[in-house]
C-alpha cells in the first residue's frame, strides 16, 4: 500500500506537467508522419511503416527517462526525499513508486504510435499486440537510466543527460533511421552491444510474425534492463545511507 500510495503522488506529479508529456506523446507521432512522408516518395525500406513504426516506438521512450529523472531530481533538491528517507520505505520500494506511474505512459505512448501507423496504411502479418506489449522490456531500460540519472545528478544535469544525450544515443545507434553497419564495423559493433538495437529488432520481429532472432534479441534488452534497475536501486539505497 505504501508503494501505490507513492506512486499515486508521483503519477500527480508527471500528469501536472503538461507540457513535457504532450510533447513526450506527440513528437514520436510527428517524427513518424514526417518520415513517412518521405518513405511515400523514395524507395527507402528503412521509411516504410513495418520498418520505421516499431523504431519510433522505441525512440519514443526515450523522454520516459527525462520524465523519472526530473521527478527524482525535483524530490532531491526539496525537503520532500529527505522526509520520505525518514520512512519505512525500502529502496526497491521507491523504485517501484517511481517506474510504475510510467509504464501506462509508455504504453499510452506505444498504442498512440501505432495507432497512427495503422490509418496511415500500415499492413500487419504479426501481432500488433504484442509489438506493443514488447515495448515493456525496453520501458523498463529508459525507466531504468531516468532513475539511474535521477539518483546521481542535479535537475539541471539530468536535463542534459536524458533529453539530449539519451535522445541522440538512442537514434542513432538504434537502427531506426539507417542501416548501423553503413556507419562502419566499429559503429555497427557498438550499436549491436547496445540494447537500443535489439529493442527496435525485437518490436520488427514481432510485428511482422517473424520469430526466428525474437529471443536474442530480448534476452539482451531484459538483461540490460534488469543490470540497470539493480544499479538503480543500489544508487538509491547509498543516497538515502548518506542522506540518512
């Protein structure tokens, strides 16, 4: 009950700012009508909807970083973490406040984005279900490094962190505009480590109905999710010791 109870207050929080979460809903939208304009006048498979939908979807989530990492940060420069540090919460119970006001938000974000793909003629031999629903692993990642940034950074700096730097790794080492081998060996050995990668293959995979790499690629998006939101929890726990 106490965790819910927390959750409701920082689901309050992120819905009061409107502005951040209307651009978090809208700019993938954009972004996909946008590229889906020019995939409608070149022969670019990478702009086709089946290609480009599930790597805007990932991109998308992105500003869920921005969004974990701004509340924390806010709680830590006011009085309010240091009374909550006073309670019987465990960390893993803050975690838990803190990421589950966002996993509807990235769904609601996910189901927007494909919503949009669909009137806009996309043609569907997988599950859509499903590709939304395998969004969920690589919301935990972006939940993850808000959090992460959170604990670690002032508001200011998680600012930087989340909304350009995460962004921009995100996109560019995602596969969703451009095939990352054209970027060299180097390039395409770094993106391939990353989880970005493998979460846009993963959502490819499962919409379109072919299973065959599904696994590798969400075994490496779970397991980058579940280091992350240990390093979490671990940064968490020493902030409240030191606080404390």
């Amino acid at each position: 009950m106490k965790t819910l109870t927390f959750a409701l207050r920082n689901t309050k929080e992120l819905l009061r700012d409107k502005i951040n979460l209307f651009f978090g809903l809208a700019f993938p939208v954009i972004l996909l009508l946008l590229l889906h304009l020019i995939g409608s006048n070149t022969p670019v498979e990478m702009f086709q909807l089946e290609e480009l939908t599930p790597g805007i979807a990932v991109f998308g989530l992105s500003f869920i970083s921005l969004f974990s990492g701004m509340v924390i940060a806010k709680d830590r420069t006011g009085s309010l973490m240091l009374r909550l540090f006073t309670s019987p919460m465990r960390s893993i119970d803050f975690i838990a406040g803190y990421a589950l006001p966002l996993l509807p938000i990235a769904l609601g974000q996910a189901v927007i984005c494909y919503a949009v793909a669909l009137l806009l003629g996309l043609s569907c031999t997988g599950s859509l279900a499903a590709a939304v629903l395998g969004l969920l692993p690589a919301a935990v990642i972006f939940i993850g490094i808000g959090i992460l940034c959170g604990c670690l950074f002032t508001e200011k700096q998680v600012g930087s962190i989340c909304g350009a730097l995460l962004t921009n790794v995100s996109a560019w080492l995602s596969g969703t505009w451009f095939d990352t081998a054209l970027g060299g060996k180097v390039f395409d050995t770094i993106a391939d480590l990353l989880p970005f990668s493998h979460a846009v293959d993963a959502g490819r995979a499962l919409l379109s109905g072919n299973h065959a790499d599904l696994a590798g690629h969400m075994a490496w998006v779970c397991g980058y999710g579940a280091v992350i939101l240990l390093l979490a929890v671990i940064a968490l726990h020493r902030r409240i010791t030191e606080d404390k």
